[in-house]
C-alpha cells in the first residue's frame, strides 16, 4: 500500500504543482544566485523575475541567492519582501475582502520588507521559532542564527515584538534581540547604518558558535535524533493515508469539495489529529534541521569537522548523515506541508488548523495599528 500511494503522489504532482492555487501572494520581481521554490509537495526548481508566489509556497535561497517580491494586491499591501542568503521561508496568506492576513514562517537566515497598507485593514505577521512579530509599519528586517539568536530591526514605523513572554513595540532606529535561554530586549540602532549593524552582529553570531562549537553541535546531535524519531512516527500514518492520497487525486484535477460535504467532514475527522500531532514535531524539527545545515557552512574545511561530539563521533561525520538523511526527509516534509494546504482548501472560511507560532491571528490588533 505505501508503495502505491508514492506512485499515486508523485504522479498527481506533475499536474497539480501547476495547477491554480487560489490568490497570488506576489511576482519575484528580482532573483540572483540560487533561489528555489517547492508548491504542493514537489520542487519547482529555479526562481526567476516575474514567477508567481502563491500562498503556501516555501522559498529557500543558497549562499549566493537573493529573492525580492512584490506583493500583490490580494493581500492588501503594496511593497516588497526580500528574502536574503541562505535562508529558507513559508509565505502564508489569508485573503479577505477588507483584512487580508498574510504570515511569513521564517526557518532560517534573514527576511526584510517595505510595505504600505493600499486598503481595508491587512495584517502582516512574521514568525521564527523564538519570537512573533506584527508589522505595524513599513520597513524591517528579521534575521535568525545557528546560536538560536533572532534579531529584529526597524527601521521606518513600528513592528510588535513577542517571544510568549514579553511583548515589545519597537519604534524606527531601534532593534530586538533575542538569544537562547535570555529575555527579549531592546538594542539602538543607527538607521544610516543598520545594514552594517546586522552585518557585524551576524559574524559576532558565528564568531561565538565557532568558539562553542563542539558542545553545541553536540547538543545539536541529540535533539536531531529525537526530533526525527518523533516526526517519523507522527507522521507515518499521514504517510498511509487513503483520504490523502484521494485529496492529491482530487487537487490533480482542480477539484475541491464544498466544506459542509458530510463526506469531506469524515475525512478531515480522519486526518486532523495526525496533521496536528506532525505539525507539532515539525515546527521545532524544521527549524533545528536548517540550522544545523547551515552549520556545515561554517566549520566545512576547518578541523573542527575532525572533533567528537561524542565518544565515537565526529562533527564531520554528523554534518554527512544530516546531509545523507535529507532527500528523503525533506520529500516527506514536503508532503505534510501539501497535506496541510489540502485540509485548508476544505475548510472553506472554517476554523481551519490550530496555529503552532507565538501568537494568535489577533496578536497584532486592529486596523488602528496601522501607522502610515
């Protein structure tokens, strides 16, 4: 049966990774180096200047890639988002007619946006796995390290920080810093030279990974391989799944059952409490992979790749087995990512899925957050 359903997969996705998939989030309107897009399970390959970005689309750019956007009018916005080096992100988009919710998942490296509001009262949220953040004006970047460290600069406006604890406005020329195991806090922040700023406070990052390197790795080590025991086994019976494998077929012809379908409600029952329970897992799981890919970026050709970890084990050789464990995690990953945009396609203005971020949709607050 599982062999089936691969071959059922793969083959659908020929058709639907191209089919239409509702409002466009934006068109890339500048793209260097390497930058590739996966949409609806599968790899789309190479970014380039006026490709569409749809809602649920992930973007992942290489050490030499850059990707700039520019949002559409479906989410209520006009401006750009720019998605640095080595950096990986999901674009998510709730459109309505007057409030328009877009959120962007940062996995890893570093986002900016400059945007304006252009009708009724959008929303545009920022999330990594340690802060939450609400755009409440036009012009920021995000930027996140293999230390765990997120840093958040503003530099036209006002953002709203959250790290489940504390919550911070932080006003233009001014930043948010928030490193492992410490609370959020507020760093100033020359605008002229807030580049330059995140520049230095980046290779300040590596700098103290490096000088920490094996122990962390270590710590890495055993996180990894807790965090995939626990994906493999919640995410083995999405793997299986009869309604999943129905859901690929139907979104291979363009076809999405009305919500109140008694049918499509039996089979979002059926599916729910494993795509919760995986999305669970992948939300701390996603995020420790990318980092620890980024790390073989750093100590690749230094003799810390020779150092153990661990009685046995070197860092070089953990580096080697995450990078031969990726093919096939990531496909899998790519495929719960699908299922969810499946389930949403089926909830039709419900509820939808529970959110895994800091905040809620309503963190950010009204219209009147808006300073333009």
């Amino acid at each position: 049966m599982k062999r089936i359903f691969w071959i059922a997969f793969f083959a659908a996705l020929a058709a639907a990774a191209y089919a239409a998939s509702g409002p466009v989030f934006g068109f890339v309107d500048y793209a260097e180096g390497s930058a590739t897009f996966v949409r609806s399970g599968r790899n789309m390959g190479e970014l380039n200047i006026g490709d569409e970005i749809l809602p649920d689309d992930m973007i992942k750019t290489a050490n030499d890639g850059l990707v700039i956007i520019n949002l559409d009018k479906s989410t209520g916005m006009r401006g750009s988002l720019t998605i640095k080096s080595k950096s990986v992100a999901y674009i998510r988009l709730a459109p309505d007619a007057t409030s328009p919710k877009t959120t962007i998942e940062l996995i890893s490296g570093q986002i900016g946006s400059k945007l304006n509001k252009i009708a009724g009262s959008p929303s545009l949220q920022v999330q990594s796995d340690s802060i939450s953040m609400g755009v409440r004006g036009t012009e920021f970047t995000m930027a996140m390290t293999v230390n765990e460290s997120v840093l958040v600069i503003c530099t036209d406006g006002v953002v709203s920080c959250n790290d489940g604890t504390d919550s911070l406005d932080i006003a233009a020329g001014r930043a948010a810093e928030k490193q492992a195991g410490q609370k959020l806090k507020v760093i100033p922040v020359a605008i002229s030279s807030a580049a330059q700023f995140e520049k230095r406070w980046f290779a300040d990052e590596i700098e103290a990974f490096r000088g920490n390197a094996l122990r962390a790795l270590a710590d890495y080590e055993k996180r990894y391989n807790e965090q995939f025991a626990r994906f493999d086994k919640a995410f083995a019976p999405l793997q299986k799944s009869e309604v999943l494998a129905k859901w690929i077929r139907e979104d291979t012809v363009g076809l999405v059952p009305h919500s109140n379908d008694p049918a499509v409600l039996n089979e979002k029952k059926a599916v729910m409490k494993d795509i919760l329970e995986t999305r669970k897992v992948l939300f701390i799981f996603e995020r420790l992979y990318y980092r620890i890919l980024e790390v073989e970026g750093i100590i690749a050709g230094t003799t810390l790749e020779k150092g153990l970890i661990k009685p046995g084990l070197s860092a070089g050789d953990f580096l080697k087995k995450v990078k031969a464990d990726a093919p096939g995690l990531e496909r899998r990953v790519f495929l719960f990512r699908y299922a969810e945009k499946l389930y949403e396609q089926r909830n039709q203005g419900g509820a939808g899925l529970p959110g895994m971020g800091l905040g809620d949709d309503d963190f950010f607050g009204s219209s009147d957050d808006w300073d333009f």
